[in-house]
C-alpha cells in the first residue's frame, strides 16, 4: 500500500505538534521532518510525541552546504551533518536529505572533491546508523543557491563512483518532472532513489518554487506516480508544497486535496 507522507515546509505556520495531530486527523502516514521546526519543539519532546502518535518519519531536512556557500566552514557543516544523522537515527527516519551547496566560488572539480570527501565520511556515520543520505538534484534555473548537483546524470555519477548502498537520491517531481528524459530512465535508476517528492506544477522551475497541489497543475504526475510504482518504488510519496499558492492556502483543506488526490493518483498507478 503507497505511503503518503507530508513535509513540514508545506504547513510552515504550524508548529510541529500542530504537524502531527493535523496529518494524522487527514490520514497521512508519515512527515518528513524539518529541522527548524523540529529545533523550536525540542527533540526530546518530538521524539516522545511522534513515539505516541505512531507518525512515521519519511525523511529528515537537511544537511549539506560544503563548499560554504551558506558562511559555515567545511569542518562545521560536515559535524553538523553528523549531528543531523544521530537525530535521523531516532526519529527512524526513511532517510536524511542532503544538498551540496552552491559552488560558491570554487570550481567544478573543486566542488565535486569536496562534496565527495564529506559523503565519504558522513557515509562512515550513516552506516552505522542505518540511515540512507539522498542526494537531491535539482535544475539550476531552480536552485543554484543550494545545490550543483542539476541533473540526474551528474547525481548518479557521484553515487556510483563513492559506491554505497547507503548513498541515494531524491526524485522530485517540482524538479524532474518536467524532463521527459528524466520520467524516461524511472525504471533505470528507480532502486537508487530514497524518496519520491511530489509537487504540481504549471511551469517550468524557477527560483521562486512555485509549486501547486496536486492535480493542479500540468505535471504528468499520474504517469511519473505510475512508472514508479511499475517499476518497484515502495518508499513513501513525501508532498513538500512552497510558493505563494501554497502560502495562501488554509491548511486544512490542502490537507484533505493532497489525500484524495493521492489516493487518485495511487489507484490509476495500480491499474496502468
């Protein structure tokens, strides 16, 4: 059975207790995790209410930055990765999200030496604790500020040359969904992807991160949703929603959209 899960980003002006009681009250399964809100609550006591709750966790958000594009040394982004990898152990998070960072200045090859030296060694935690990092590819049109890993191409070289099964990347629907190409290769790279993100969309991305419910916008999400589950995708479909549609939005009522529509999308991916 698909897992839908929520992404805390998309109800930023709830609180993380607010998060769990009104996902559950919509029948969503799991919630990936924002650190900033999970900071503000307390781990301890989100530990203790996610225990009670029996909310599952289908990712944690985010670690990364290592070329210091966001002012932090590498030293400081790579403990705080490891600090962020013992929390996503305890929530039993499906995974933890990392992004690399903008170049910031250095090039290509540097970047890449720099991420690939930090996944080395937060590999060496991750496994120990049993949590896959996802890497998140995403255009450069859309994120250049966060990330240098644009492409699937470039994602999957970087996973097989560090070679661990502990190393895995994100499909985003916002970001990938667009890409025939990338749609085309699902079932080529499907046992490399941690987690599904899903998002509509009624243009092509952009800095803005205009993302719409589902079924509102013109992303082939029946077909994508489709292609995965044929081709053996069974994590959970994390909806992370930003933007100023989504901003407008009463929550509750997003909540019961993105349900439906889910369970819509789910259906015609078990018949096609």
């Amino acid at each position: 059975m698909a897992t839908l899960a929520m992404n805390q980003m998309t109800t930023y002006r709830w609180s993380f207790d607010q998060d769990v009681e009104q996902y559950l009250a919509a029948g969503i399964g799991q919630m990936g995790v924002w650190r900033p809100k999970l900071a503000d609550f307390g781990e301890n006591e989100a530990l203790d209410l996610l225990a009670e709750s029996g909310l599952g966790v289908s990712s944690l958000h985010w670690a990364g930055g290592f070329t210091g594009s966001d002012a932090r040394s590498y030293s400081e982004s790579l403990q705080d990765a490891r600090e962020a990898i013992r929390m996503a152990a305890e929530l039993q998070a499906s995974c933890l999200l990392v992004h690399s960072g903008a170049r910031a200045g250095h090039t290509r090859n540097h970047a890449r030496r720099l991420l690939q030296q930090a996944l080395c060694e937060m590999l060496e935690t991750a496994q120990d604790a049993c949590v896959p990092l996802a890497l998140e590819p995403m255009p450069r049109e859309s994120a250049s500020d966060w990330t240098f890993l644009h492409t699937i191409d470039e994602t999957m070289e970087l996973i097989d040359r560090i070679g661990s099964p502990w190393l895995k990347m994100v499909f985003d629907t916002y970001h990938l969904g667009h890409d025939r190409a990338g749609v085309d290769r699902i079932p080529e790279i499907v046992s490399r992807i941690a987690l599904v993100q899903l998002a509509d969309a009624t243009g092509p991305p952009s800095d803005e991160q205009d993302r719409f419910p589902l079924g509102c916008g013109n992303l082939p999400l029946d077909e994508i949703v489709g292609r995965l589950r044929s081709a053996g995708y069974a994590g959970a479909w994390e909806v992370e929603l930003l933007g100023p549609e989504i901003e407008a939005s009463e929550y509750h009522a997003l909540l019961r959209q993105t349900a439906e529509t889910f369970q819509e999308l789910t259906a015609l991916g078990a018949t096609s």
